[in-house]
C-alpha cells in the first residue's frame, strides 16, 4: 500500500475508532458519580469495568487526535483551519490527560486501600488550581476549536452539513455528560460524534491526493 494510501486509511479509520471506542468506555463505566468518593466506592465494587473504561477513554482521546487532523485535512488551506486545528489540538492535548488520571483514579479505589484518605488525595488534587483549573480550560479549548472547524466545514461544503454540526455538538454533549456525571449524556455524544465523523472518513478515503493531482498539472504544462 502506497504511503499517501496508508496515511489516509489511518485517518480514516480513527474517525470511525475514537468515537466507538468512546462509546464502549462509556458502557463499561460503573456509573458516574457526582463526588469522588462515591466514584471510588464505585470502583472498589467494579475494579475491572473501571479498567475497562478508564484505558478506553484514554484510548478515545488518543484517537481523537488522528481524527481531527482528518476533518483539517478536508479544508482549504488557510488561517483558520490552522488556527482552529492547533487550538483543538491543544485542548486534546489537555483532554488526554486528563483521560490518563483515571487510570490514577482506578488504583485509587482498589479494594483494601484507606477510602477517606483516598478521598481527601482525590478532593485536594481536583480543587488545586493547578490541576482543575487547566482541564477546564482545556475543555473549553476543545469546543471552541471543534466549533470553529464545525463552521469552516459548514462553508467548505466537503462533507454535509449535519456533519458539521455534529461534530461540535458531540463535543458538547460529551463535556456536559462528564460535567454533570450523566451516563446517558456520555452515550449519546459519542453517538453524536460518530454519525458526524463518518462522512468524514468517507470524505478522506475518497479525495484526490494532492500530490497526485500536482502532479497532473505538471504533466498537462509539460
């Protein structure tokens, strides 16, 4: 497979994978919780689900990356999609850490350890600026890039515009679900963020590569 060929079908891919794989994390959670340390309860009682969900969340968020390099890809080379993709990739950047915390979080709550020691650990690590602090600004990073590109996709016509909009509305669903510990919210984001992302894939798959298409020109000036 040609390099150009590979690269594409990567991108691609990782569009169909971040959100699925999002939507497995979100399955497998044991609940979320308003407060830590009923999370932590939690997670004494389900260690292997909270496994489960904490390397797939991080996995998810890893994939992300990918995914949006793919829907900068599709726009016409200018400022804004630079500055949009750099601003969500920065607030992915955020975002991942802020997914490998919980693997943290499910050492934490493993069966034997001090609950209320635990706790305190966790309550002073959230409420220290920071740390709290940059992971919210990071989510808000994150939607402010995917609205952007969510815009220049509306006006570069690439993919249809329910694509467009479903990519930053999943965004925002997503951050409101892990806000307001809402397993249903959770779901259905990722669902959102898959139905926008697979046109996206179909888009990357089926355009001209550029060096190709350089190349034409080339040869029809020649």
């Amino acid at each position: 497979m040609e390099p150009v060929r590979l690269r594409r079908v990567l991108l691609s891919a990782s569009c169909i994978a971040a959100p699925l794989v999002g939507v497995a994390a979100a399955v497998a959670v044991p609940g979320l919780q308003d407060s830590r340390g009923a999370e932590l309860k939690a997670i004494a009682a389900h260690q292997h689900r909270f496994y489960v969900y904490a390397l797939c969340i991080l996995l998810s968020s890893y994939l992300l990356v990918p995914a949006v390099l793919a829907v900068t890809g599709l726009l016409r080379e200018s400022s804004s999609r630079v500055l949009a993709g750099v601003l969500t990739q920065l607030g992915l950047v955020v975002a991942i850490g802020d997914a490998a915390v919980e693997l943290m979080y499910w050492k934490m709550g493993r069966a034997g350890a001090d609950r209320a020691q635990m706790t305190a650990l966790a309550k002073a690590y959230e409420d220290a600026p920071g740390s709290g602090l940059i992971y919210s600004i990071g989510g808000i990073v994150v939607l402010i890039g995917m609205v952007w590109l969510g815009v220049l996709l509306w006006r570069g016509g690439t993919v249809p515009r329910w694509s467009a909009v479903a990519l930053p509305l999943g965004t925002f669903a997503n951050i409101a679900g892990f806000a307001s510990a809402g397993r249903p919210i959770l779901v259905a984001s990722y669902v959102v963020l898959a139905i926008g992302f697979v046109p996206v894939a179909r888009a990357v798959l089926a355009a001209p590569a550029r060096s190709t298409a350089r190349a034409t020109e080339v040869a029809a000036l020649a």
